[in-house]
C-alpha cells in the first residue's frame, strides 16, 4: 500500500508532520533501495537519501532529496 501526503502554506514546516503518513525517522532505517524502472533525477540526491535519517533544513534543496526524472512516468523504487 502506499500513502501520499502534501503540506502547503502554514502546514509546511520542517516538523514534516502530515495528516495520513509518519514522519520520517530521524534516525535512518535499516534496508537497500534499488531503483527498479524509471531513472534518479541528475538534480537530485541518490538514492541513499530515502533512508539516511536527515532532512532539508531549507525550502529547495533538491540535493538532500531522491526523485525520478520527469521524463518518465511509472517509476518505481523498491525497498527491502
């Protein structure tokens, strides 16, 4: 199952709280992410940053954040 979450305006705080998911663990998870379809974004992080505990500390930084290239729909990155 997956679950999406969208803060905007005043809900948008570095707390990253939101209504229907957790908020991501400050510590890191155990697991391996492999990208399985679809290509990592050349602007963004690697894949590394799903799990590594930390989060921006500013509105844009899309170095601290793993996303697929636009160019592509269906992408897919598996967890284990």
């Amino acid at each position: 199952m997956v679950v999406t979450g969208h803060n905007s305006g005043d809900d948008a705080t570095s707390a990253f709280h939101f209504r229907h998911v957790p908020s991501p663990s400050k510590t890191g998870t155990a697991g391996k992410f492999t990208i399985v379809d679809g290509e990592m974004d050349g602007n963004g992080g690697d894949v590394e940053k799903l799990n590594d505990g930390r989060m921006p500390t500013e509105e844009d930084q899309p170095e601290e954040n793993f996303f697929f290239t636009p160019k592509r729909r269906g992408a897919v990155c598996d967890w284990t």
